[in-house]
C-alpha cells in the first residue's frame, strides 16, 4: 500500500510504501546514509527514515528517493534475479531504480 501525503501548502509530497502481508513500512536503519545501507520493514512510525518521495519515470515508472538519506531505492547490482536486495544508493534513474506499481492480487 501507499499513503500519500502532501502539506497544505504544496510544497512538498511523499510517500509511504507499507507492505500488505506485514503491514510494516519501508526503512533505512537510523541515519545510514552510505551507499549499499539496506532497505528493510520496519514497524511505521511516520519517521523521515520512511518517507518516500515518488517521481514519475519517463520509461512509465517511478523512482523511490528516500526523504532522509536523499539516495534512491536500488535493486543491488542491477540484478533481475529473485532475492537480490534492495537498498539505498545515488539517484541516476538506471533501470535499477525504477519501480512499476500493480495492484495487489
């Protein structure tokens, strides 16, 4: 799921990604902020940690550029295999960082 949440003035948007099985949110650990921290879920509490800025990609996705950390979600090495790990690294918009939402099964 993701919650959307803009200010009243419009200044500024994010998101927060919460997985349906869990229920928990998408983190950083504290204010791991070096390339290749892993992403994992952690119990939401609404922190910058788990604020998720969501940009349009022209390739039809969206990037992930976390609110804390100002790095992006990345899958680790490009990788398209199952299991390889997400984390966090500096925003370039690769295919790696582009994430397409579907709706839950």
């Amino acid at each position: 799921m993701i919650s959307d949440y803009t200010n009243p003035s419009g200044a500024y948007s994010y998101s927060v990604l919460r997985n349906l099985n869990s229920g928990l949110c998408l983190s950083f650990k504290g204010t791991d902020t070096h390339y290749g921290a892993p992403a994992f879920q952690y119990h939401c509490h609404g922190g910058a940690d788990q604020r998720w800025i969501r940009k349009l990609n022209i390739r039809g996705g969206y990037t992930y550029r976390n609110w804390q950390t100002g790095n992006c979600l990345s899958v680790q090495g490009a990788n398209n295999v199952p299991d390889a790990p997400a984390f966090q690294y500096w925003c370039h918009e690769g295919d790696d960082q582009v994430w397409v939402l579907m709706a839950a099964a």
